[in-house]
C-alpha cells in the first residue's frame, strides 16, 4: 500500500498542478494582475513587518536595560546619604524590601560590610526576590564578581528574566555586585501593542494600494480592450471605428491617438485605392471601348477602303498608346508608394537644370528664360525630379501660345525651390483644389491628357520630402513650384550660377 501511495503521489501533484493552472488560465487578465500585484505587496510587506518587529524589540530592549543599568546608580546615591548610624546590611535589606516589588527584582550579591575577609559571601535579597538568588548564574557572581556591568538572560520559574549585573562600590570599598532584573514578559505587551498597530497600518497600505492598482488597471485595460475592439473592427473591414481617447498624454494615451491615427490612415488609404480604382475603371473604359468601337465597325463591314482601314488602324493605335502611357503613369504613382522609390544620389543642380531646359526649348515655340541657378550639389533622385520638372514645363507649353512666356527659375534660401512660371490662361481657385488630384484636370484647359501628370508632380516632391506650390488666376498665368527642404542641398555654396538665358 505504501508503494501503490507513492506511484500516486506524482500523479496527483501534476493532476493538481494541471488543475491549478486550467484556473489560473481562465481568470481575466484583470484578475491575474490584481493576485500578482496582491501577492508581490504582500510579501514586501510581510518583510516590512519583520523588520518592525525586530526594530521594535531592539528599542524595547534597550530601553529595558537602560532602566535596569539604572537601579545601580540609585542604590549607590541612597547608600551614600543613609544615616551613619545605620549599617549597610541592615540599610541593604530595606533598601531591596523597598524597591525589589511588582516588575523589579533586585539582589546584592557579596559581602556584606561588617563581615570578616573569611566569610561566607552572602546573596541579599526580599521574598519577591529570593527566587533569582536560587539561580546557578546568580549564584556564580557571589564566588567571581563582575569587573564591569554586564547583562544576562536567566530563565527560572517558567519565565526568561533580563538582568543587570553592576558591581558596587561605596567609599572605596567593594560592597559586590547588584542584581536588577524584570521579566521579559511585560515586554510582550508593548511589543504586541507597537506590532498589531504596525500590522493594521500594512493591512491598510495594502488595501489602498490594491484599490488604487484595481482602479488603474480599469483605465488602462478599458483602453486596451477598446483598441482592441476597434482592431477586431478594422480586420473585418470597418474602419470608421475610434477611441476618442480623452484621458492624460501617457502611454496609454499616446497607445489610443497612434490607434486612431493608424485607423485614419487606413481609411483614408483604402478610401483613396477605391478612389483610385473607381477613376481607373471610368479612364481605361473610354480608349478601350473607342478602339473596339472602332474595330467592330470595321469587322461588320463588306468592303472597306484602304483610306478606311488606315482611318481604323491609326485611331486605335491613338487609343493604345495613350492607354499604354496612361498604364505607365499609374505604375508611376503605385510605385512613389513603396519605401525605395526613390533612387537617391548627389545631382549637380546647374547641370540638371541647364539639360533639362535645353529638352524644355525643343518642345515648343515659347519665349523661354531661364534665371541663376545656384551652384550646389543636392541629394535626389534625378531622372525623377527631372521628369516632375518637364511635365511642369508640358503643362506651361499646353497653357500657352507662340507669343507667351514661360520661365524656369531656382532660389536657394530656407528652401530650395524650382519654379516654372507662364503667362498663360491661368487656373481658377476652383480648379487649383483639385487639380493635383489624379485624373482632373482644369475645366477652363482644353487639353486631353490623362490627367496623371500634376499628381506625379506631387508624388515626387512629397518623397523628396519636399511639396508643390500653386499661384495662378485666370488671364495671370500660372507659378508651379517645387519646393525641396534645405537638408537636401549636400553642398551650398555662394549662389553662383549659370548664365541666364
């Protein structure tokens, strides 16, 4: 049976365990929290009161002594000024009658003043007292006084007593060594007394720091299951969850605005992609019906003339090439998306802006200027830049005719900024809103595009780390500029530049 008892006993321990922890795994984190933060404060506490106790007992002991040192100085001083008549032994046994009573003991262990050399040290002492002279410790100091005052502890008569041993000497002479004691009993009061007070004061820290962890948790945790409730909102596709977070600026806090703007961020980005979709559908469906319009007729149909056939094959070949670039900008605009569109390197900006303006000529007769271009070097990615300039330049060159100007200035100062600037038909405030966008283009233009290129602009000044800037009216003229940060120039220098053309 003993053996059948401890092949069970592991099974049980680990059934029990197993059981132990299933509980523990259902309680909510709340409860969990509040039985760690209960058990951990316990346990300092329970330190905190040991050490009181100690602290407290060593006060009351030295006090005890204190007292006890005490009784030999009081007896000395009440010997030194009792009648002279009186002995020492007859004054010894009042004085110890006296004194000795209730909690104090007292004792004169030695000779007393009239005895010869030869006697026989004697233990005075009153019948409250007379127990501890029966005591072996006692009993030692008549044979080998004490030199010095010292302490003992005796435990007689089922109870432990402090006692003071103090060696006494009056006139010069040696009278032996004085016994004060007390029992360390009446110390248990006072210690029981300072020790509940110090343990009600424990209990009650521990309860107001339980209250005060259950009501902080609440808060926190009540944030964290809303920012849960909103992610569980957001996986099933509602993203016009919020929290709405009203409290303090702290970790919590920072935890539910970064939620609400990651879930702003997502609706605006899956609302832009459905956007993006829904413009994409309605651009690419007008070339592709034209062409199979376009296609269909010339299927139908018997006999076509060559000119016929060519008509067909040119307007379809319009359509796709049209669709193949508007295909392309959009991979554009997917890809100034992604974290590595840019393929940065050190650009000398003269150089960049003198070819580019060079391309610029050629794209149409306009009266063209270019202004002084700092000498600097600056960190971009430059057939990109290169591009969102030109397409600046396409945009003035549609808005313009054979008579009017466009320029292409730079500046360098808190910002690098590259303008193109012309006199042409200008922009309403109406179309300047929008007109970034991806496919609007300005209701007063007469231009066909796809309505794709101010959006590269944007995409590529706004991964340079930089924006587009607008100044246009209808019948002024139109002032595009891309604006760079300052930190993007890796050389500055004293604005020299080009010569102006």
């Amino acid at each position: 049976m003993p053996a059948a008892v401890r092949r069970r006993y592991p099974r049980d321990v680990t059934r029990l365990a197993g059981g132990v922890a299933r509980q523990w795994g259902r309680l909510g984190i709340t409860v969990r929290l509040m039985l760690l933060h209960a058990a951990l404060l316990s346990v300092v506490i329970g330190v905190i009161v040991l050490q009181s106790d100690r602290v407290i007992s060593q006060h009351l002991e030295a006090g005890l002594n204190k007292n006890l040192a005490d009784d030999a100085s009081e007896y000395v001083s009440a010997a030194a000024t009792r009648p002279a008549a009186e002995s020492i032994d007859s004054f010894t046994r009042a004085y110890l009658a006296v004194h000795g009573q209730g909690q104090k003991y007292l004792l004169l262990v030695g000779l007393p003043p009239a005895a010869g050399a030869a006697a026989t040290p004697q233990i005075l002492a009153n019948a409250h007292s007379a127990f501890l002279g029966r005591t072996p410790q006692v009993r030692a100091l008549a044979d080998r006084p004490v030199r010095t005052a010292e302490f003992l502890t005796v435990s007689t008569a089922g109870s432990t007593f402090r006692l003071s041993v103090t060696p006494v000497t009056l006139e010069g002479t040696e009278l032996g060594t004085l016994v004060s004691a007390t029992n360390l009993a009446t110390l248990n009061p006072d210690r029981n007394d300072q020790l509940t007070v110090a343990i009600l004061e424990a209990l009650a820290a521990l309860a107001a720091a339980e209250i005060a962890a259950y009501f902080l948790l609440r808060r926190v945790l009540r944030t964290v299951n809303k920012v849960s409730a909103a992610a569980e909102h957001a996986r099933t596709g509602d993203l016009a969850q919020r929290l709405d977070y009203r409290g303090p600026l702290d970790e919590v806090g920072r935890l539910a605005h970064t939620m609400d703007a990651m879930l702003g961020q997502l609706d605006a980005s899956f609302s832009a992609q459905r956007r993006l979709l829904a413009d994409v559908s309605h651009q690419l469906r007008t070339p592709i019906t034209i062409a199979r319009g376009h296609l269909e007729v010339l299927a139908r149909c018997d006999e076509t003339s060559p000119a016929d056939q060519h008509e067909t094959f040119t307007v379809v070949l319009d359509e796709l090439t049209h669709l193949s670039l508007m295909v392309e900008r959009l991979l554009f605009l997917g890809q100034a998306l992604e974290p590595d569109f840019l393929m940065e390197q050190s650009v000398d900006l003269p150089a960049l802006v003198d070819e580019l303006f060079d391309a610029a000529r050629v794209m149409a007769n306009r009266e063209w200027t270019l202004g002084p271009v700092p000498r600097v070097e600056v960190r971009a990615d430059p057939a990109k830049l290169r591009g969102a300039i030109l397409n600046l330049v396409d945009n003035a060159v549609r808005a313009t005719g054979e008579a009017d100007r466009i320029s292409v200035d730079v500046r360098l100062g808190q910002e690098l900024v590259i303008e193109v600037a012309d006199n042409g038909t200008g922009i309403t405030a109406e179309d300047q809103q929008v007109i970034f966008d991806r496919f609007r283009r300005s209701a007063s233009s007469s231009y066909t595009g796809s309505g794709l290129g101010l959006a590269i602009v944007k995409a590529v000044a706004e991964a340079h780390g930089g924006r587009v800037e607008l100044d246009s009216a209808p019948g002024r003229g139109s002032r595009f500029r891309i604006v760079l940060p300052a930190s993007r120039v890796l050389h500055p220098s004293i604005p020299m530049s080009v010569s102006p053309r």
